[in-house]
C-alpha cells in the first residue's frame, strides 16, 4: 500500500498542505496581536513567519499539556472559550499525564468543550482517553506526544526518530477513534495515521514536579508527587546549553525542550496535517517575523 493509500484511510489528503494551529494562552495571544505579530482574521490570525512564509491559525489549543497542578480552572477555560468565539475558532484542549484525583477536573473540562463546534481534546494519559469517550463522545480525541514512543535525546549525531507504529497500535487507535496524533521529531518513515506537528522545540524530558516546587517545603516533603503544588514555575522560561547538544535547549516549567528545526521538512511531508507552533515554548516568538519588521 503506498503512502497516498494510508493517508486515505485517516481521511487525509497525500497532496494537501498542513493547517495551522496556534498553541498560547489568553495572555500569549493578547500580546503577540498588541505587538501586532498576530493579526485578527475571520476565523483566526494571520502572521509571518520568519521565514516569510505567510499562515493563517485557524485553530487555538490551550489547557495544560504536561503538567497536572497547570490544569485550568473552569473560569480560567471560559476564558479561553470566550477568545475563541470572539476570534471564531475552534479550541483544542490539552491534557497532561493525570492522576486518579485530576478527572473530577478533567471531566468538568470535557463536559463545557462538548458544547463547543469542533472541539478537540489532546490526551496525553490512557484514562483522559477513556473518561472523554464517556463525558464527551463527540469531542475529536487525539493521541498526545507523551504516549508517542520517541528517542528523545538531542545529543545523537542524527536528530531523534520514532519508530512506526505498529499494526495493533494502529488498530488500538482506530478503536478509540484517534485519527490525528501529535508529534515533534520526524518519523523515520512516512506515518500511516495523520501527524500533529509541534513547532518550533520539541519535547525532551518532563516529569511530575518542576524545579521550583519544593524548595520552600521541609526537606522530608521536597519533591514529592503527592503533595500539593502552587506552581510556581507558571509562565517561567530558562534558556539551557549543553556542550555535547547542538540544539538550543529550553526549560518552560517542568519540561526540557529542544529545538526540533523541523519548519522546512514539515511543509513537504505528505503525512503532517497540521503544523501547531507552540508560543509558550517561544516567549520571544522568534518563529515569526516581528510587527516592525526587525529581528523579535
């Protein structure tokens, strides 16, 4: 079967170019279009890219990817969906890895995005997987790129690959009617199930407390999982080096990122359907060309 043939089954067109989506927070997005590097259309934003390549986002995602103490609050996603129909855009809600006592949270989420036109959730846990078939059928589910099987390490001679999926894989998903899945390297080979493009950093490590979450805790309660956290890393970026990596490094909260440089290959690949450019992972929006027309 050719690559045309294992596109069709997920509905995907080998000859068409990727969407765009948009990955921020209402504060995010306020900014780039008070800078003017978004500008408002019907139905998303344009910007220039800072190759010059002109894209519109005709898609917002926003919710907590890797973090479970991120996790918005009801009023913190009205937000969210009050931008998104001022904007008439459809909204992505992101997961991250969850415990057994986030989906009370998780299922309040699922039920207000059920209400919304083509909504999507990201899940990046099994069971969000499983409660979202329950509280909200209708709500496209897609495979989040932490239960994607990556070599994630950016010190390799050759940039990180992940394997291809497997037939039971496949069919796992097709069961739980995934057909997009997130990614942020380059598969070896051309995925027989639609991609997800994370732009421009991928991810490298994460885990289930940052930095920051205990050190102002008595030394027997420093870094564990199970105690409550104020997230104190919110909206906190640190740029990293290492001498044996090439690529710029980046630790946004409790995850390492590196940059992936994947922008030019990702426009060509027949299975990319939609390219989401991460601006919480770009604080200084150095993926787009800048308002005024200098470097941003």
């Amino acid at each position: 079967m050719g690559v045309s043939e294992l596109l069709s089954l997920h509905g995907q067109d080998a000859a068409s170019k990727p969407a765009w989506a948009i990955a921020a927070g209402v504060r995010e997005i306020g900014a780039a279009e008070a800078a003017g590097d978004l500008r408002p259309v019907d139905g998303g934003w344009s910007a220039t890219l800072a190759n010059g390549e002109p894209v519109v986002f005709r898609r917002l995602y926003a919710g907590a990817e890797l973090c479970r103490h991120l996790i918005p609050s009801g009023e913190q996603w009205a937000a969210v969906v009050a931008l998104a129909e001022e904007r008439h855009v459809p909204v992505t809600l992101r997961t991250p890895p969850a415990a057994d006592a986030d989906l009370p949270s998780l299922e309040v989420l699922l039920r207000a995005l059920a209400g919304s036109e083509q909504a999507e959730l990201v899940a990046n846990d099994w069971g969000t997987l499983r409660l979202a078939r329950r509280a909200a059928p209708k709500v496209r589910p897609i495979l989040g790129r932490c239960l994607r099987r990556h070599r994630r390490d950016p010190r390799t001679s050759d940039p990180p690959r992940s394997g291809a999926m497997s037939p039971e894989v496949l069919d796992l998903l097709a069961r739980w009617g995934v057909d997009l899945v997130e990614a942020d390297w380059l598969p070896d080979d051309v995925s027989p199930i639609a991609l997800a493009m994370h732009l421009p950093y991928a991810l490298v490590a994460s885990g289930s407390l940052c930095l920051l979450s205990g050190l102002s805790r008595p030394l027997a309660e420093k870094f564990r999982p199970d105690q409550p956290c104020d997230a104190p890393c919110r909206g906190l970026t640190a740029r990293l080096h290492h001498e044996g990596c090439s690529a710029p490094l980046l630790l946004r909260e409790n995850t390492l990122f590196a940059a992936n440089g994947v922008a030019g290959p990702a426009m060509a690949r027949p299975d990319i359907a939609r390219c989401v450019y991460d601006v919480e992972t770009d604080p200084e929006r150095t993926f787009l060309r800048s308002a005024s027309g200098g470097e941003p």
